[in-house]
C-alpha cells in the first residue's frame, strides 16, 4: 500500500539523487572528448515536485531517480554534447543542494533527539 512520504523519506530521496547526479556529472567530464559521447543526467525534482503536488499516495520506492540522456544540447563536430562550463555549474549546483538536503537532515534528527530528551 502506497503512503505519503514524510519530509526524512523526501530528503532521502533527494540525497540519493544528488549522490547519483554527482556520479553523472564525473562520467560527464571523463568523457568530454570521448568521441560520440552524450551527456547523462539525473531525473528526480520533476518526480519529487509530481508527488508532492499530486495529491496521490507515493512510496519512497517510487522516488527513484533515473539516468536519462537529454540528447537536448548542441553536439560538437566529434559528436560530444558534453560542455565544461554546463557541467561545472551543475557540479556547483548539486554540491550546494546536497549539503543543504544534509544540513535539513541533521536538523531534523537534532529536533527528534531533544525531543527524545525532553529538553
């Protein structure tokens, strides 16, 4: 039976993917000038936004992220889409995420432990 997640199982969800889209954004610059590469990416916000705005029961299971292709972005004359200065800004971007979705986390666990303690 599908539940609402609670707020611990949305930021879950979303460290897990910005863990994956740090791994995307890594094979991205590895292969900046590997012949025909296409740049990955990580779908989760669209999926996220969609359950939380829904108004449907969801199941953490079902906040998986996907590594999906775009294939949105200008190809280079090797076939390469990958741009430096695209993934840098993501790079930049998914690490500010990431430590915010920590720091959301440890104020949560922080409130659940004075909580706890009565304090």
């Amino acid at each position: 039976m599908a539940t609402s997640p609670g707020i611990t199982e949305l930021i879950e969800a979303s460290l897990r993917a910005a863990g994956m889209r740090s791994q995307a954004i890594a094979n991205n610059l590895a292969n900046l000038n590997t012949p025909g590469y296409r740049r990955t990416s990580v779908r989760f916000e669209e999926m996220l936004a969609e359950a939380v705005e829904g108004g449907r029961p969801v199941s953490p299971e079902d906040l998986q992220p996907e590594l999906v292709q775009p294939m949105t972005t200008p190809v280079d004359e090797n076939g390469n889409d990958v741009n430096l200065d695209v993934e840098v800004g993501e790079m930049v971007k998914n690490g500010a995420m990431y430590k915010t979705y920590v720091r959301l986390l440890n104020k949560i666990y922080r409130q659940m432990d004075l909580a706890i303690r009565g304090e």
